[in-house]
C-alpha cells in the first residue's frame, strides 16, 4: 500500500474537459505528492467555457463508492465539490463521518457556473445549517457566500467550521481572500509582484483541492489556505488560456 504520501479524496463532478471537477482535483493532487482518490457526482457535457447538460449520479451508488474506498485507504482530508441539494451533501458527509472520522471535511460550495449553469438546487439551501458544523473549511467565491449569508447560515456563533471567502469575483481588492475562523477574519493577499492573472476554467476547483492537500499533509486551515493561494496564483499565471496548466 502506498505509505510515503497521505491520501486525499475528492468527491465532485466529472468535467471531460478536464478543468474542474474530480479531474483537476486529481491532477493538483498529484503536483502537491498526496495520493487521490475520486467519486464521481455527476457527468458532466461542457467545455471549458459553456456547461451544456449534467447527469447526477445516483446518491447511493456515491454513497457506496465513497465506503469502499475509505475501507480500503486512510485517507486523510476530503474535498467535496458539486452536490444536487442538502440531501445530497448530508449523506455524502454522514458517510464520511462513519468511515473516516478524523478526516478533515472542505466543501466547495458550487452552487453556478460562470455561465449561469445551476448545479445546486437552491431551494435547499436553508437545510444546509446543521450540515456546516460537520466540516472543517467551506470555501465559496464572493457571489456565493453572499447567497449563503443571505440564508443566515454564518449567523450562529460557536462554529467549528472555517469559511473563505475567495477573492476572484470581488469588485473592490480583487483576489483578496478573506479566511473566516473562530471569531477572526484574516486577508490572503495576491503576491503583488505578479503582474498578469488569466482566469481559468476551474480554478475554484483547484484551489480548494490545494488546500485540502496541504490539510491532508498536516498543516492548519490558516496555513494550508495560504499554501493554496500560492499554488492558484501560479496556476492563474501559467496560460493566457481558459484551461490552466498544473506544474
């Protein structure tokens, strides 16, 4: 069995494009020398700049696949991408819990695409508060932790779970990421000696299974959010490109 590097899981979609989703999970994974393991959600037809129609997989065969492998390895963080509903994502992390429970929990919170595609059914949303103190860090883009908050779902104090907020889509300090946890708000800054950032198909994607890696490897959530954002920055900076290139 592999021994020198800790395993990591993504649970999300299947992007044949290969921009997001569980495979540019796992190709992060592997530049950061963590093991991955991936369940697939759902399939996914698109590009890199338009999702044309998606497929959810049925819940218990996730469910399924997601005990057969946390039986089989120790794995050690888990990242979970695009889910149907709060149904959906409660069972995903009641598995989880049952099999692995020290693992620490990101949850990515896909609600839309760039292009308007919904994935998540936003009617559940307000199901979601009993499920947020299950994980360890959620890490929304700015439009969508504005549709969380709207549903109070960072309103109760006394949280074990961190947000951040990711900067990519603010009007004001762009790229600035904003880690909220145990009553503190710490800013990650863009290095500011980069001059050009591309954006990129997936990048929520990769940053959120950067930090999970950096988890998996021991470091705090503080700690492993800032080792992501280097990663993302230079994942932003490699191609002018929609699809980035993992180096």
């Amino acid at each position: 069995m592999q021994e020198e590097r800790p395993f990591v899981m993504t649970i999300a979609g299947f992007d044949p494009s290969g921009g997001a989703g569980i495979l540019a999970d796992c190709k992060t994974f592997e530049q950061l020398k963590v093991q991955g393991l991936a369940v697939c959600t759902a399939v996914t037809i698109q590009t890199e700049n338009k999702c044309l129609n998606m497929e959810w997989q049925p819940l218990e065969q996730v469910t399924e696949a997601i005990q057969v492998l946390l039986k089989a390895y120790p794995v050690k963080a888990v990242k979970i991408g695009v889910v149907k509903d709060a149904e959906f994502l409660n069972e995903i992390i009641r598995t989880v819990k049952l099999h692995a429970p020290e693992a620490k929990i990101v949850w990515d919170p896909v609600l839309k695409s760039t292009s308007e595609f919904t994935f998540f059914d936003l009617n559940t949303v307000s199901q979601l508060k009993n499920i947020l103190n299950q994980m360890d860090l959620i890490t929304p883009n700015y439009n969508e932790y504005r549709i969380l908050q709207n549903n109070n779902l960072f309103s109760q104090s006394g949280s074990s779970y961190a947000v951040l907020i990711k900067g990519g889509h603010r009007k004001d300090s762009l790229g600035t990421d904003i880690l909220r946890e145990e009553g503190r708000e710490i800013a990650i800054y863009p290095n500011e000696t980069t001059l050009n950032y591309y954006p990129k198909h997936g990048s929520g994607c990769v940053l959120s299974s950067a930090i999970t890696a950096h988890l998996a490897k021991g470091e705090d959530r503080e700690a492993a959010c800032r080792k992501g954002k280097e990663y993302i920055e230079k994942f932003l900076t490699d191609t002018p490109g929609l699809l980035g290139f993992h180096s």
